[in-house]
C-alpha cells in the first residue's frame, strides 16, 4: 500500500514539472520580442585566470530578461609550471648540505624536493715532524682535516744542524793550485781554503820551420820539463804551392812582347812566351766616292808572322764621326792586352767628276753650263787661252751655270769645271776636272 502510494505521488510530481516547462517555453518568445524591441539587460559572466595546473575562462555576457547568451565565455588552457631549480648545498664537515631541487616559480609547487645532508664532522689526520739536518730544515708535529684541509696545529720549521766538516790537503802542480778541502761527513757539502797557486809550466821549445811553395813547414813544439805535458804540438804546415801571375811585356809595332808567369811567392818562372811584334795595319779601303751612305772601313792588323789580331781583343778602333760628306777621316787603332801603341789611318770620300760642261761663245762672253755633282756645295771655273797651257781660277759658284763677260773678241778660250765641299773641318776637298770644252769668242 505504501508503495503504491509513494508512486502516485512520483507521477503527480512529474505532471507539475511538465507544466511549469510547458509554461516556461510559452512564455520565451514573448521574451525574446520584448527585448529585441526594447533591449537586452547585459549581465558580465566575469572570467577567470589560467593557473599552472588549471584552464581559465575568458569574461562573458547573458541576458537577464531573456536568458539569451550575448557572448560566449572561451577556455583559456593553463599555463604549466615555470621550472626554478634549487641548486645543491655542498656539505662540509661542519655544516649540513643539501641535494639539488626544482620548484616552481609561479604557483611555489615543489616539483622536486631537496634531501637535507647531514655533516660527518672532520676526519684528523697527523702531520709527522722529522728533524733537521746541516742541508734541511726539519718540523715539530701537527695535524689537519684530510677533507676540508683546516689545519688544527701548525707545523714549526725547526733551523738547520750544523755540518760536520773532515779536512784533505790537495797539492798544487804546474796548471792546478793547491788547496785544503773542507767536507761535511753528513750532506756532502764543502768549500775550499788555504790557497797555494800553481807554479806554471817551465817550457822547452823546439821552434819549427815555415813552408815554402813546394815542401811542407812544421809549427814550433813547447813541452814543460816538469809535468812532460806537451803544451803545444808541432804541427804539419801544408806548403802553399805556386801562385802564378802572368806578366807582360806588351809586342809593338818595332818590337817583339814576351809573357810571363812568374810565382808571386817564390819568384820561380814557369815558361816564357814571346809576342810577336806588330807588322801592317791597314783599312780595306782608303778612297771612296760621295754617295750619301756613311763610310766605315775595315781594319786588319797582321803581326811580323803573318798572324791576324782580334779586335776588341787585340786592339779597339775608333772611327771619326759622319764620315757620309766628302772629305778625309781618320781611323785610330789602339792596341790593347799584349800589344802596346796606336796607330791613325786615313781614308778619303772623294766629290765625284763634274760633268755634262757645255760652254757657248758670245759677243764678248761666254756662258758655261754643267751637270749638278752629287755631294757638291760649290763649283769651281777655269780657263785657259790653249787647250793644254796653264789654267788660271776664273770664279767659285754655287750655282751649276756661269757667264765669264769681258773677253777678247776672236780669241778662242778653253774652259773647265770642279767641284768643291767643305768638310768637318772647314777644309776643302775637291772632285775631279770636267773634260775641257772650248768657246771661240765674237
């Protein structure tokens, strides 16, 4: 009966939950077109921080009226710890240690515990002490910590022993003093006293005898007549051998040379050579004819056995400068080496033949014209009243035409031409005569 009724009553309960909810849903959207006309009443669902172990939530908003969710609260995700390690704390003999541990530096949760150590206390060990002698210093006993090092007694440095000395005597010689030893029995140290210096060799002298260019020499021997040491030793002495030098006495063109070598040492000859003298020395030509190519001989010097020298061996040549215009030019030969002496040749560019001389006879005159001479700077003109009589100077010109005036009518008159250059020097030098041409006068 009981049960029966308990579930009539569970039935009636949940017919008055229908209802209400029933009611609830019919009354929502009159809500919901309330505030929409009139507005939303804003209530903040406020949020929450993010811990190390626990996810936030970010601020929100609801309707109070209508219940209607404005903004949605989101989940922050949490931040997990900030790991701080706590470092170990070494354990001495006096004070306890700790091991190595971690917490967290936000929220202060320890993540790994530190372990306390506990201190063992010093561990004495004894410093044994010895004592001294006459070369080290000893020590009293101590003791000190053979963990931490702190020393609980001090070790005292004790002084030095005294030695304990035996006496020697060391008799002096020709290179050694004499001396009394002092030596200590226990550490071996000593020192030296009583000085008596050495006498010094008393030397006998062998003297040696020099080198020459053929035989060996021997250095001197000294040996001390007291001790026998030899003090110095009689050395061989190579010899030198000769030191040949040639000496010449220079050929030239009168007389014969003759070469030497002589031993700069001793003085010995070794052989003598003669040098025969110098007999012609001549250029490969001596004239030329002007051609406007600069002239340069040969020389060729032959001594007295018809030998040849070597130039710039033998001897060197100088020529004159130019040597191109007509005129005369000299060669200088000086000999050199085994010969001795100069010698000047000369040679000769010559103005070629005037030519081409053409000469009429006029009324009192006569005019002369002739062909221009390769190398010429001037003409000389000459006449003469017989074809192979005497010819006199008539006129010096620079010209290749010349008009001689004043001359006796009837008369026959005979002409010739030849040109002239002035050299370097200022001198002159002349070509040869132009054939002879013949003018009968009006």
């Amino acid at each position: 009966m009981k049960k029966r009724m308990l579930f009539v009553l569970f039935c009636l309960l949940l017919c008055c939950l229908s209802l209400s909810v029933f009611a609830a849903d019919a009354d929502q959207p009159v809500l919901n077109i309330y505030c929409q006309q009139e507005g939303h009443i804003v209530v903040v669902d406020k949020g929450y921080e993010a811990t190390c172990l626990q996810p936030g939530r970010t601020d929100g908003s609801h309707c109070s009226r209508c219940g209607m969710v404005l903004q949605e609260r989101e989940p922050i995700p949490a931040k997990g710890h900030t790991l701080v390690v706590d470092e170990a704390v070494p354990v001495t003999c006096t004070t306890d240690g700790k091991t190595a541990g971690s917490h967290c530096g936000v929220c202060g949760q320890i993540i790994e515990r530190q372990m306390t150590i506990t201190c063992t206390g010093h561990h004495t060990v004894i410093d044994k002490g010895y004592p001294s002698t006459c070369s080290e210093r000893g020590r009293t006993d101590g003791s000190h910590c053979d963990i931490c090092g702190e020393v609980f007694f001090e070790q005292v440095v004790l002084p030095l022993a005294d030695h304990e000395f035996t006496e020697s005597k060391v008799g002096r010689d020709c290179t050694n003093d004499g001396y009394t030893l002092h030596t200590c029995k226990n550490c071996g140290f000593s020192y030296m006293s009583d000085f008596d210096y050495a006498t010094g060799h008393r030397l006998d002298i062998v003297p040696g005898y020099p080198q020459t260019c053929t035989e060996p020499g021997l250095t001197l021997q000294a040996t001390c007549r007291v001790c026998g040491k030899v003090v110095e030793k009689a050395e061989p002495i190579p010899p030198f051998g000769h030191q040949w030098t040639t000496t010449i006495t220079p050929a030239t063109r009168k007389k014969d040379g003759l070469r030497v070598s002589v031993c700069s040492i001793c003085g010995v000859k070794q052989g003598e050579e003669p040098i025969t003298r110098i007999a012609s020395v001549t250029l490969s030509e001596t004239k030329y004819v002007y051609d406007k190519i600069a002239k340069k001989p040969t020389v060729t010097v032959l001594d007295a056995k018809g030998k040849t020298l070597k130039n710039k061996t033998d001897y060197k040549v100088k020529y004159d400068s130019g040597r191109k215009k007509a005129g005369t030019y000299y060669v200088t030969v000086v000999f050199r080496g085994a010969y001795k002496g100069t010698k000047t040749l000369k040679f000769k560019i010559l103005l070629p033949d005037a030519t081409g001389l053409k000469v009429t006879g006029e009324k009192n005159q006569a005019t002369l014209k002739w062909k221009k001479t390769p190398g010429a700077q001037k003409y000389v003109v000459y006449y003469s009243l017989a074809k192979n009589g005497t010819y006199q100077k008539l006129t010096t010109t620079k010209k290749t035409t010349f008009t001689a005036k004043n001359l006796t009518p009837g008369a026959t008159y005979y002409f010739k031409v030849r040109s002239l250059a002035v050299t370097a020097s200022g001198s002159n030098t002349y070509g040869g005569y132009s054939k002879v041409k013949s003018a009968n006068i009006l």
